[in-house]
C-alpha cells in the first residue's frame, strides 16, 4: 500500500477540512542492532539524522516531528522491535512544493526504518507477515484444542488441564503482543493433544 494511502483521506475529503491520522507499528530488529544504536548514541540520535526536531526520551525512545510527520514516537520495546507511532497531516495536494516535502518526508522515513530495524522495505513487510502469521497459527492452535476437547470424550482431566494452561499462556502472549511466545506455546498445544 502507498504511502498517501496509507493516510487514507481523498483529496476530496482535504479540500473540505484538514484531518489527520495517526498509526502505531511494530517493527522487527536485526539482531545486535538495538546494541549498536545503544552504542552510537541512542534512537533518539539516530532520528536527529532524519527529522528536525527530536527531543529524547530516554536513551532508546524519542519524540519528533518533520513536515507532515507532526509527531512521531518511537522505543525500542524490552523484546527488541521498534515501535512507532506516528500522526501525518495530508499535504496540499494542488501545491507541488508541498507534494516535494511530502515526498522528501517519506524518504526520510524509509531511510529512519531502514537504519532502526537493519531491514529494507521488503524484508519488514517479510518480518512483519510473519509476526502476524505466528499470531494466526497460535489462534488457530486454542480454536482447534477448544473444539477437539469439546468433542472428545476420552481426555483425561490431567490433559485437558494442561491443555487450558497452556490456553491461557497462548492468550497471555497474545495480549503482551509476544507471538513468538504464543506460537510456540500453540506448537505444544496441538502436540499435547495429538498424543
């Protein structure tokens, strides 16, 4: 998806009124990187590379703003991805300097993700479809176990314990935003109850 769409207003709707929308990512980390940044300084100065203003909130998290980005905040979480939430104004679409700077912003902005996560466009979009498949496979795992239970009349107690334990651990993962963790815990699932 384009990145005006992203924004996803017709230029319609901005002749009207201004509006603003805002998103928040998760992006995948290379691994060493987090360290790296640490050792050059810190997100925040990496940003100060990209963005023209950018206060530091800590030594991995900033805040920031350039052109139609009006804000933009970004941390390293504790399990090593970046996370970003960023507002965007529409430009003046009738206005070809504000179409430069607009352009001009969302080179900034690829080239911000491209050196925060180690990977170019294609590969987060590769990461980030994993992420969410791993979440897929954990749903599917709980959805599976509830109605195999539910139909089975031949499991002991003991499994069908364990296999609620390991539901709500699925469950948990989820909520925390650990996929990986909920669809390993998905993977022993599925075997609990094949055995």
């Amino acid at each position: 998806m384009g990145w005006l769409a992203r924004v996803g207003l017709s230029e319609a709707v901005l002749k009207n009124r201004l509006v603003s929308q805002a998103f928040m990512e998760r992006f995948e980390v290379k691994r060493g990187l987090v360290k790296q940044v640490t050792a050059d300084g810190g997100l925040a100065a990496l940003a100060s590379k990209h963005f023209e203003i950018v206060e530091a909130d800590g030594e991995n998290s900033f805040s920031a703003s350039h052109d139609i980005m009006t804000s933009i905040v970004g941390h390293y979480s504790d399990k090593g991805a970046l996370i970003v939430d960023v507002t965007n104004v529409p430009p003046n679409f009738d206005d070809p300097d504000a179409m430069a700077r607009a352009q001009d912003t969302r080179k900034r902005w690829t080239t911000f993700l491209d050196e925060s996560t180690g990977y170019n466009s294609k590969q987060r979009g590769d990461k980030a479809k994993e992420w969410a498949k791993k979440a897929s496979k954990a749903k599917s795992a709980v959805s599976a176990a509830r109605h195999f239970m539910g139909m089975s009349q031949n499991l002991s107690d003991d499994v069908k314990a364990q296999a609620e334990d390991l539901i709500a651990e699925i469950e948990t993962a989820l909520e925390d935003n650990d996929n990986t963790r909920a669809a390993g815990r998905g993977e022993k699932l599925n075997k609990l109850l094949d055995s």
